[in-house]
RNA sequence: GGGGGCGUAGCUCAGAGGAUAGAGCAGCGGUUUUCUAAACCGUUGGUCGGGGGUUCGAGUCCCUCCGCCCCUGCCA
C-alpha cells in the first residue's frame, strides 16, 4: 500500500468518503482534520460537533456512525493508524509504529520528499514578484523583509510543483532620474569611469540635485527637462540611465548572491513603459476607468470604500504611475508568461492599492473575455527602528543592507572563533557567512510576517532559542555522529531494528510531521509556520540525543538510531532549503 | 471621518472556533570519564487591553470602548 506523504490529508480523505454514505453528514461533510496535542493523539478531526448541533443530534452518537463506517471502508489500515472517540464528540487518530517506519523508510531523502510534496501545485505557473529595488539607491534594511520572504515562498512554490516565475520588478522608471541627471551633468561626473561605489555617488549625487531644484526654479525646471529628454529617447539621457541601472544592477547583485536569492526575470518599471497606452484605452473603452479631475481613476462603485477612492492609473499630467505599470504588468504575465497565479510579496501599507488593482485587473479582463490568474498580495509588517517608528528611506539614516550582513558576518565569525577555535580561519569564516547570514534571515522569516518587525541588532544577531545556529548546530551534530563513525550520512542503516523507546518514537513523530507543517505553511503563504516546525524538530532531536547513544555496539540498535539522524539530517536540510539558509556539516 | 494592523508571562513572540493558552530569552535549581554544553532536564511566572454578545465550546467570531502603528487623488 502507497505510503501517505501526508497522513492527514489521507485521514481527511478517508472520513470523507465515509461520511458520503451517512444521513446528516453527506459529501459536503468537513471532517475538520488538524494536528492535535500529543496527549491525544496525531490528529483530531473536530467536524462531527458543528454538523451534530446543525442537524440536532447527539454528537457522539454521529461520531460512533462515522468511525463505524471508518473501518469498514479500511481505507486506514488498523496497522498504521487507530482511532478512537473522545470527549463531547472528536475523533482522534494516532500514527502506529508500524507507519511510522514504513514513512521513513519511503521518504528516505531529498528527491522523495520533493515527489511526495509535488502534486500539490503541479501544473500550476507562478509568478512570484519580490524584493524590487529602486535603482540609483543602495538596497537597504526595508528590502529585507521582501527579498527573502520572496525567495522562500518561491522555493516553497516550486517544492510544491509549481513552475515558478521570480520576477524582480525593479524601479528603474521613475521621476527621480531628471535630478539626478541634472546633478550627474554639472558634477561632470562620468558613471562609465569605474568608480569604486557607484550607488555611494549616485545618493550624494542626488541629494545635491534635490537640494538644488528645492531652492533654484531654474533647476527644476531643468531637471523636468532632463526627465522629459529622457523619456522622448535623447541618446546622452537614455545613455547615462543605462550606465546608472547597471551599476545599480552590480550592487542588486552582489546583495543577492551573498542572501542566496535569484531571479528568473528581471523586469522593472521601464519594461512596461510602452504598454501602458493600451491598458488607458482598453480600460476607457470597457467604461471601467474614466476621467477626474484631470486624471484617469478607477472607482468601484460596489465597494464601501473604493466607491469614492480612486485608483489613479494616468496622472493628470499624462504621466504613467505605479498603477499603470502593474496593470500592464498583470497583462504581460497572464498572456506571455501564462500564469495561473501572481503572488506579490510588498509591504503592507499597500494593501489598498493592491485591493484596487486586482478589482481593477478581475473587471478588465472579464470585460475583455481574458482569463485572470489568482492573485494575492502577500504582505508584511513594517520596519521598525529601536525607537519604535518606521525606518523611513527618504529620511533619517536608513542601514544599509550590505553593512548588515557584513557586521552579521563580523558578529558570528567572532562567536565561531569562541566556540570552535579548533577549526582554520578559511572554514570559520565560511561557517560565520552562513550562520551569520542565516540569523538575520532566520530572525524574519521565523515571525509572522503580518507582524511589525522590530529592527534589533541584538535580536537579529542573537544565537539563542529558535534561531537559525540553532537549527543548523543540530544538523553539525548529526554528521559528527556519522563522522565519528568514518560513515557517510546514510550509510549504516541496515539491518535496523524496530523504534522502541520514547525519544526514539517522538522524535520519528515530529519527522512525520514534516508534511503537515509544509501544507500550513503553504495555506496562506507563512514560512514562519515552517520555522517553528524546524525548531521543533531540532529540539526533538536534541532531546533524543541527549537520551539515547546513537553509537553503541548493538548493530541493530545502531542501525536505527542512525536512521533516525538521517532522516532527522535531510528533513532538517529541506528545510533549510526552503527557507533559504545554507546547511552547515561542521560548526 | 473611513479602512487595515496590532495589544497574550518581566522581555521577544507562537497559537487552524475545540480539550489543561504554549515556546524562547531573562530568573531559579540541576546535568559533561560519554556521538559537538552554540546542548539537555526540572522549575517560577497569565484578569489573553477593558466591557458586552454569539456558541455545546471564544485568545480566536460580532459589537463597543481604550492605546499604539499604517493607509486614505496624482511617491512606490
């Protein structure tokens, strides 16, 4: 018999079909299956006491006609798992030995895991837009947040069979390069000369030109020109924003690669700039969008808000903004990426907007005989600083990322020199690189995103309790294991005999666990779902380790017991990976 | 004014309408001739912001009040 990746789905199949066959609970029968306190069980499915009160009849009653049912189906072999009715009316389901093996015995590594989570999304193209950067600014600690949720909630997509897209839809159009432009010309500065820090030079730069258009009209007036130069195609204009874009584009790059992150397209703001035209007269043709107060808005009229608050997609000086690109934007995906969903991953202070372009985006293509993908606005909290307000990026003194992870680097390269002194300086510093790096990320994706992040550089630093170190100390423990051994991970598992003692079989449990912890996580997009399952697995692991001796001389005792750090290890390192955190095999 | 988010242990945070609200940090007390002590074990700590309601059952849903953050026509 196929051994269930996920038992719960399997558990919530098979009441189902029970269900279908029983007065008063039908097809349309939701058996409410959740993970449960280990007290109780694996699972619990909590669907008999809505229906029973709904129909009026004694709940425990329903629940003994259900499991009745339940077992003459033998959908669930006794073997694997049983179950039993507890208190006013749930049915509760533990996992037996004997599925357990069989589960790790079948999902045994890496590429198994990937075919048992596959089905999922299979078929399905995302496009995943994230992290989107402004160009002519250095990336700071306000892009964090995106990119490396982005980057996980793709891994995640694409574990799950989804053909994902990542599209880093970067600001590479916007009003700010008359300014600097105009600052670039008088300076006399050549960005082609093979300066040291480009982006350094385009900030000062521009702040030299804003300085200089807020007290000079003349120079605004000229910067204005210079924008104007810029979008009618003037060579030395159009030459100069190239040469800013791709230094800016060398700086994106060296942040990305160190955070691991990468990107299938990258097309910003400018890609569209000859596609909006279009999208003005579809949507005016339609009588969706129409003319106020100079500008081109979409209002909503069967909205409670949106009736009165526009979506401005033309400005009233026929310029593009925001709303112009992403509806052009939305078009492209859907007819030459062809994607069945776009998720979008953006702070939440622009929740509005979003609301309105995908209400917007639903009318246009039911208006045009389109079909319009799902789309989801996967927002975050803001960034705090440690005075408790949002670290703004036009004022104060916004850090900037690469200063961030070099001083993460610094902080953990001083803790590995604490703690493995034994170790050459090369593999220390490449063990702080990840450990570092893998804290700062870890420390935001292990909250829940919808939360308000308060930038700490204790916080984000610190190695204690469910941290990325933490986690990945675990996995350097199982291989000093195999390494003690003179064994490679895997190797030594013949010849296993059955799990037998507690640590052993909580630690197999929470392995098990790992699919339900991926379909949370998955539901609504929250990787800290999957953090606090890895921590948990961790600890498990921690606690089996500190109770029982994996090398001890009874082979068969030893066999399993490696097994279990095995499959601990690749469990573990899918984890990691979907997170986006290197493993570690030594710290 | 309208809308969104947040308020849970001293601190940082989890909590899918379900059973006795959980972790980490900090505190207190233990554990190493042993596969990595960046660990483990035990323990202290709660009016889930206040009040009302719906429900067999509410931290979770509804109403209301208080406090903080954000958005609310030409930035993204």
């Amino acid at each position: 018999m196929h051994v269930w990746y996920n038992p719960s789905a399997a558990i919530d199949a098979a009441l189902r079909t029970a269900a279908a066959g029983i007065e008063g609970l039908g097809n349309d029968f939701d058996p409410q299956v959740r993970p449960s306190d280990p007290n109780f069980g694996d699972f619990q499915a909590n669907g008999i006491l809505p229906r029973a009160k709904s129909i009026r009849t004694n709940p425990r009653a329903l629940a003994q006609q259900l499991v009745e049912a339940l077992s003459a189906s033998a959908a669930l072999p006794a073997a694997w798992v049983n179950w039993e009715i507890a208190g006013p009316g749930f049915i509760n389901f533990r996992l037996q030995a004997p599925f357990l093996s069989a589960w790790l015995n079948t999902y045994d590594d890496a590429a198994q895991h990937r075919e048992g989570a596959g089905t999922l999304y299979a078929g399905q193209i995302v496009v995943v837009d994230f992290s989107s950067p402004n160009t002519a600014k250095q990336m700071h600690v306000g892009h964090i947040r995106s990119s490396v949720i982005g980057e996980s909630l793709a891994r995640l997509l694409a574990f799950c069979g989804a053909t994902v897209i990542r599209d880093n839809h970067i600001g590479d159009w916007g009003t700010q390069f008359g300014i600097l432009i105009l600052a670039i010309k008088r300076a006399g500065y050549d960005p082609n000369a093979g300066h040291a820090d480009p982006l350094e030079d385009f900030e000062h730069l521009y702040k030299e030109g804003s300085a200089l258009t807020k007290e000079d009209p003349e120079a605004l007036e000229e910067a204005r020109r210079e924008l104007v130069k810029l979008q009618n195609g003037d060579p030395e204009n159009v030459a100069l924003w190239r040469a800013i874009n791709t230094a800016s584009q060398a700086a994106f790059d060296a942040i990305y690669q160190r955070l691991g992150i990468q990107f299938d397209l990258t097309l910003g703001e400018s890609f569209y700039r000859d596609q909006v035209a279009p999208v003005y007269a579809e949507l005016e043709q339609t009588g969706i969008a129409r003319e106020s107060e100079g500008a081109l808005v979409v209002f909503h009229p069967e909205h409670e808000r949106f009736a009165t608050q526009p979506f401005i997609i033309r400005k009233s000086d026929g310029a593009s903004n925001y709303a112009s690109t992403d509806l052009a934007t939305v078009r492209y995906r859907a007819e030459e990426l062809k994607a069945d969903r776009i998720v979008y991953v953006t702070d939440g202070r622009q929740q509005d907007h979003f609301q309105q372009l995908f209400l917007t985006v639903e009318k246009w293509f039911a208006a045009t005989m389109r079909n319009c993908p799902k789309l989801q606005h996967i927002w975050f909290g803001t960034i705090l600083g440690e005075d408790g307000k949002a670290i703004k990026t036009r004022s104060g003194a916004p850090v900037r990322l690469k200063v961030l992870l070099n001083e993460a680097e610094e902080r953990a390269y001083a803790l590995v020199s604490e703690k493995a002194p034994q170790l050459d300086e090369a593999e220390r510093r490449s063990i702080a690189s990840v450990a570092g790096i893998g804290a700062v990320r870890y420390a935001d994706l292990s909250q829940n995103r919808t939360s308000d992040y308060t930038f700490s550089w204790d916080k984000l630093l610190s190695f204690d309790g469910n941290t990325a170190p933490y986690l990945l100390y675990a996995g350097a423990r199982i291989h000093s294991i195999f390494r003690k051994l003179e064994l490679s991970p895997g190797q030594g598992l013949e010849g296993a005999s059955a799990l037998e003692t507690e640590a052993e079989l909580l630690l197999a449990r929470k392995l098990v666990g790992f699919a339900s912890a991926l379909e949370q996580t998955l539901a609504d997009l929250r990787p800290h779902l999957l953090c606090a399952y890895l921590y948990e697995l961790a600890s498990e692991f921690s606690t089996f380790y500190n109770a029982e001796k994996v090398a001890v001389e009874d082979p068969s005792i030893r066999a399993r017991r490696l097994m279990l750090c095995h499959r601990t290890l690749i469990t573990l390192n899918t984890g990691l990976e979907l997170l986006g955190i290197q493993p570690l095999e030594r710290m």
